[in-house]
C-alpha cells in the first residue's frame, strides 16, 4: 500500500530548506556559467587556430658566450616569462645554435610580447653617492655610474650591492589606502635579506634630504626607483624585513610587466627579435572536424547506454552531465585557458568519466532499495547520496591533490593540466551532488513516478548485480594468483621499454625544422597527408606568413629531407628552401624535470592522505595499483613503436586519476564492511567489497570507452593515439582497481599481520 499523496506533501514541506537551497545554488552557479560562456571568447591553441611566432636571437656579451647552451638557459627564462603574461599552451623551441622559436597562440599584443621577451631585465640595487650637474658631467670615480632619476637628476651611484638573484617574490599592488597608485612590492631571499639591511643602513646615516641617503632601483640602465629611506630607520641597522617596494608612475600593466621581468630574472644573454610572423594551426580542418564529430557521437553514445541502464536517473544523470559541460567550459574561458584538440578531447573524456559519481549514487541507492522490507524510491535515493558521499569525496580529494601540486610544482602544459584537472573534479562534484539530487529528488516526489518505481532504474538490481549475486564468485580466494599475472603483465611491459625502448616525441628530442617561401600558398592539409603518405605521419605542418611554410619533424635522413622538399614543391607550383635547422625540444629539461617531481610529490601525497583515510595497507595497495598501470601503458606503447610526447604526458596523468578513482572506490568499501563486522576475515571482506562495487566499476567504465572507442575511431591520426593511450589505460585501471590493489592489500595485511585494516571513526 503507497503512501497518500497528502502524507507525500506533507513530508516534503517538513524537509523543504536543504532541498531549496540546493536548487537555488544550482541556479545560480548555472546563470552566470552560461553568461560567462556566452559573454567571455575561448582561446585556442595553436593546433586548432595558430596564433603569433617571434623569432629571438641570442647575443654574446664580453664574459658570455651564446653558444647552444646559453641558449637553453634563456629559452627557460623566456618560458617563465611567457607563463606570467598569461599565455597558456605556448610553444618554445631552440633553433640551430643560438634562436629561439616563440609561438603564442591568442596573443592580442604581438609587438609588446616581443618586447618584454627580448628585454635582458638586469636589476641592480645601488647606494646613491650624490647627484652630478649633468649624466655626463665631472669624472667619475672608479666603478662609478652616473644615471639620471625619474626627475631627470643625474645621480653618482656606487656599485651593485644587490641584483635580481637576490629576490624571492615581486609583485604589482595598487595602494587603495595611501592614494599612491600602483607600485611593485619586492621581497628578498637568503643573503638578500643582510644585503638589503646593510644597503639601507649606510644610507641612512645620512641627513633625511640628502641625495646620499636615497637607494637607487636600476632595471636594465634605467632608474626606475630611487627611493629615500625613511626617517625611522636607524643608522646601521636598515630595514631588516628583507622587504621593499619600487613606485615611481606606474600603470597598472606597467607594474605588472615590472613584476613579472623581476620575477623571471634576468636573461643569461641578451636576444634580439629578428622574426615576427602570424602562423597557421598544426592541425587541419578536416582533423579539427572528425575529431569534433567523433566527440559528439562518443558523448551521445555514453548518454544511451547510461539512460538504458538507469532509465529515468540516466536522463536526469544526461542533464547534469550537460551541466557540468557547461560549467567546466565557463571556468575555463574566465580563467583564460587555451585549448588544444587534446585538452578538449580530455574534455570530453571528462563527460564521460563525470558519470562516476551518479553511477555511485544510483547504484548504492539499488543496494538500499533491495535490502528494504518495504522500499522506497525516495528513501533509496537519500540513502545513496548518503551512503556514496565518502567514496566520491575520498577520489576526488586525491585527484585535486595531484592537481594541486601539478599546478604549484610544474610549468607549461604539465600544469595546465592540473588547472583543467582541478575544474572538471570540482564542476563533476557539484553536477552530481547538487545537480542530479536537485532533478532527483524532485522526479521521485510526483506522484506518476511514485506509482512506478520501476521507471526510476532504482528498482532493480541490473544485469551486472544480478549475475554476480546468482554466481557468488570468490575472487579473493587465492590472491597470490591475481600477483602472478600483474607481475606477469608488469615483466612484458618492462621488456618492451628494455628491448624496443621508448620512443620519445619530438616535444622531448628535438628534430628538424624546414621552412619555404613557395611560388603560391600551399594548402597545409593537403601537404600534411602527402607526407603522411611517404611515411612521415607525425610531421607538423603550418603555413607561416603570408607564402611560405613550415614543417617540423623528427630527425630526418638526406633522402626523407628530399621528400619532404618534393612534396612541398608538387602541392605549391614551386618551392625554395629558406631554412634547414636542427630544433631543440618543446618540453626542455627543466619543464620535464619539474613535472616528474611535482608527479613524484602528487603520488606521495596522495599515499599520505590514503594512508590516513584508509590506513597504510590500502593506501600502499592503491599507490601499487597505480604505478602498476603507468608502467604497463608505457610498456605497451614501446611494443607498439607508439611515440610518447606531450599527448600521451596529458593521456597518461589522466590513467593515473582514474586508477586512483576505482581504487579508492573499492577500499570505501571495504573500509564500511569492516566497521560493520570486524571480526570477518579481511578475504572474505574484500570479496564482497569487489562484488558489491563491481557494477559501478563496469558501468563507469563502459561509459568512458563509448567515447574513447569513437575519438579511436573516427577522430583521425590526430587524436588515435591520445585515445589508445586511454583505453588501455581504461582496460588496465579497471582490471589493477579488482585485481592488483586488492591482492597486494591482502598480501601486505597477511606479512605484518599488524590489523592495519581494522575499523576506525570517520
């Protein structure tokens, strides 16, 4: 017998104020989502729309020589720079001995660009002597400079007592109390702190107005500040806080270039712009256009298959991952993100893998529902958000960890990444848990719904449950058998890095880079398959100025260089050859080195916060599980000769949050089964975990590879990789989630025999 329809309005107006602020909240993160998607453009990146190419050359100077590697040096100032003008996704290559190739994609400003990166920002600290009648009046002491200040007066400044080495931070601030205007605060670092105190003191020795007790602040020749030392400051002492700021007639992106040249440091040799050109995208429209159809069907494949599985939550669940699209492209544009053809492929992928959370939900609501003597959709559904919240929580703290420490730890695209990462955990958490219990909670409220449960997909148990629960298999009764073939997989991996070895890109080696002015503009795509058809797949195209064109490739033999002019001569009517240079690698030693320590930092510190959560025996077990697939998908691309460059970088960051998810998953269970019975043997414990957490496990996953099997197909050489990457990744994370993490917890509990895995109070 149901419930009156009276008994149902008066329980929800009992309960009206969770379930109102809720809606509102959505509504309102919703609005203004869809005003910034509308109001603020999109930046794209240089594959999918080209964007500006300065050419630097660098210049010896009387103590430094620009040879190759004092030009890696400042390529790495020069990234640092371009990070703080806010331009993502920028491209950075050493050319030949001594140029550097900038590509900027969605710069507004070219001219200005140019001219902070060729700016050589040495900053000095100087004691003022005293003023001379004119720059170049009187003679100058030894060692002595005459500069003019702001005003014009020519001051006699002593030798560098500080120099930009010496600075930890700057920063552009507006004075909104004193009316000064904006000005860059500098803060100073290690024997910068003594210096500035010692610099400051001696100056301040002197009578307040006289010219001696200024310090002068000089940029690149220039005075830029020259500031007295306050009358409170004692003789001797200085300022000892190790802190000071430069004003002078800032604008605000004045004060902000300052900060930013401060910040970068010096460049290690002076270079000079000797090319400005705009550039055509790297990847042609009809890849842009398979790979955009490929997402759209993906996307709508994985919207069926969760609407027949769950029926009406599916639909609902469909919505809010719309939502979430929404939102995540909303925060992106209003950060200033660009995107590239594979970030917005992860995007996708992250439509597909936001599903987790609903399916977490739906299927711990089925649990409820089934063990209730007289069920309830309502109630169900309560309980499942409930009862699923830890689960979703723990998996996607680990995952804002890494993307946390991507962000502060790395550079360039690495960290990129950890923006992108960090926006689609957090827009996934409030699709699920605020959209979807929103739709949820209002759908089985009606009354034609409350009549038919079964139409909610709550009512049943599903297919994968039900052939579980019928067949009771005991995965985890003989758990060293499951290690065997880990380690089994883990020994062919390793022998395929070992025998094949591993094929970096030409983002980590390095190649060739070939330009020619043709006698008329040559069609890139069509360039890009002919060259693709003489065995050149992975060559970049780009039209470069108004008749020329670039290729980059990998290190070429004399006959493929004979190739590649032969095609480009053929598609273009005629073609000469105005460049043949060796290029450097995009991603330098210092981006790589970077990203594999903030990797190194992201894993530990999710072992950590696992370890607190779950105690340290499937904390470990995860972090095993977790390397387990990163080591097999590198394995499996050496075997297939597959190139590992900046796409699969971003393909396998992303395994690594998905193995940390399903991991996470299964030990949230495990960790509820033990509180509830303590005293069962942690096998048979983890046995039921696996079997009551599989369906989810199965139903994420078979959502993400509807898209990842579409991008595979239909989305061209472009993205085939970056899709293969994920979906062995996918396979093997799905696998290692069930069968390695569990296995090495139940090993790892049975040697130290310790009851690490024991129930605590969350």
């Amino acid at each position: 017998m149901h419930p009156s329809h009276s008994s149902q309005r008066s329980r929800a107006r009992s309960r009206p104020r969770p379930a109102r602020l809720r809606a509102l909240f959505a509504l309102a993160v919703l609005a203004v989502s869809l005003y910034v998607a509308v109001a603020v453009p999109v930046r794209l990146g240089l594959d999918l729309r080209g964007g500006t190419q300065i050419v630097l050359e660098t210049r010896s100077t009387a103590t430094t020589d620009a040879d190759r590697e004092a030009t890696d040096r400042t390529l790495e100032v020069l990234r640092g720079r371009i990070d703080a003008l806010g331009v993502a996704e920028p491209s950075l290559v050493r050319s030949g001995e001594r140029r550097i190739i900038v590509e900027l994609p969605g710069v507004q400003d070219p001219e200005r660009a140019a001219d902070v990166l060729g700016r050589t920002a040495q900053l000095t600290f100087h004691p003022v002597l005293g003023t001379a009648q004119t720059a170049a009046g009187g003679t100058p002491v030894a060692r002595e400079r005459v500069l003019p200040d702001a005003s014009g007066t020519a001051l006699r400044l002593g030798p560098a007592a500080l120099t930009g080495e010496h600075v930890e931070e700057a920063a552009a601030r507006f004075d909104q109390e004193g009316g000064a205007g904006w000005h860059v605060t500098v803060d100073f670092a290690g024997a910068g702190r003594a210096g500035w105190a010692r610099l400051t003191g001696e100056a301040a020795c002197h009578p307040a107005g006289a010219p001696e007790r200024r310090v002068a602040i000089v940029l690149d020749d220039k005075v830029v500040s020259s500031p007295q030392v306050d009358p409170s400051v004692g003789c001797a002492t200085g300022i000892r806080d190790g802190a000071t700021r430069i004003t002078g007639s800032f604008g605000a992106a004045e004060a902000r270039e300052l900060s930013l040249l401060i910040n970068g440091g010096a460049l290690p040799v002076p270079v000079e712009t000797v090319e400005q050109r705009t550039v055509g995208p790297t990847l042609g429209a009809e890849a842009i256009t398979a790979s955009a159809w490929a997402a759209v069907v993906g996307t709508a494949l994985t919207a069926v298959f969760i609407m027949v599985v769950y029926r009406l939550m599916g639909v609902l669940a469909t919505v809010a991952l719309l939502c979430y699209g929404l939102v995540s492209y909303a925060a992106l544009a209003a950060l200033g993100a660009t995107l590239t053809l594979p970030g917005l492929a992860g995007f996708v992928l992250a439509i597909g893998m936001a599903v987790d959370a609903n399916v977490l939900v739906f299927e711990r609501a089925r649990e409820e529902y089934a063990a209730r003597r007289r069920p309830s959709t309502r109630s169900a559904l309560s309980a499942g958000f409930r009862n699923a919240l830890s689960a979703i929580a723990d998996s996607n703290v680990t995952t804002l960890i890494a993307a946390g420490l991507l962000f502060f730890l790395a550079s360039g695209p690495v960290r990129g990444f950890g923006v992108t990462l960090g926006i689609g955990v957090l827009a996934s958490m409030f699709s699920a848990l605020v959209v979807t219990r929103v739709l949820a909670e209002y759908a089985v409220g009606r009354a034609p719904v409350h009549r038919r449960p079964g139409l909610t997909g709550i009512a049943t148990t599903g297919a994968v449950r039900e052939r579980l629960t019928r067949r009771g298999p005991r995965l985890m009764r003989r758990p060293r058998r499951w290690l065997a073939l880990s380690a089994a997989a883990l020994v062919l991996a390793g022998s395929g890095i070992a025998l094949r070895g591993v094929q970096f890109g030409v983002e980590f080696t390095g190649g060739r880079l070939l330009e020619y002015a043709t006698t008329a503009p040559a069609d890139p795509d069509r360039v890009r398959s002919a060259l693709a058809e003489a065995g050149l797949p992975r060559a970049v195209v780009q039209a470069s100025g108004d008749s020329g064109l670039t290729v980059r490739t990998d290190p070429l033999t004399r006959d493929e260089e004979a190739e590649v002019t032969r095609v480009v001569r053929d598609l273009a009517g005629g073609a000469e050859q105005v460049r043949d240079e060796l290029i450097g690698p995009s991603l330098g030693p210092e981006l790589r080195r970077g990203a594999l320590i903030a990797l190194a930092v992201a894993l530990g510190a999710q072992l950590v916060y696992l370890a607190a959560r779950f105690r340290w025996v499937l904390g470990s077990a995860a972090v095993v599980a977790l390397a387990h697939d990163a080591v097999i998908l590198v394995g499996v691309f050496a075997w297939l000769g597959k190139p590992v460059d900046g796409v699969f970088l971003a393909a396998l960051l992303t395994v690594i949050g998905y193995s940390v998810n399903d991991s996470v998953v299964l030990f949230d269970r495990v960790r509820e089964l033990v509180r509830k019975a303590p005293g069962v043997p942690l096998a048979d414990t983890v046995d039921r975990a696996v079997l009551q957490t599989l369906p989810r496990t199965v139903n994420t996953g078979m959502g993400a590879a509807f898209i990842l099997t579409a991008l595979a197909v239909l989305g061209g050489s472009s993205l085939g990789d970056f899709a293969l990457a994920l979906l062995v990744g996918l396979a093997v994370g799905t696998y290692s989630s069930v069968l390695t993490a569990a296995p090495v917890a139940l090993e790892l509990d049975r040697r130290t025999r310790t009851g690490a895995v024991r129930p605590r109070r969350s």
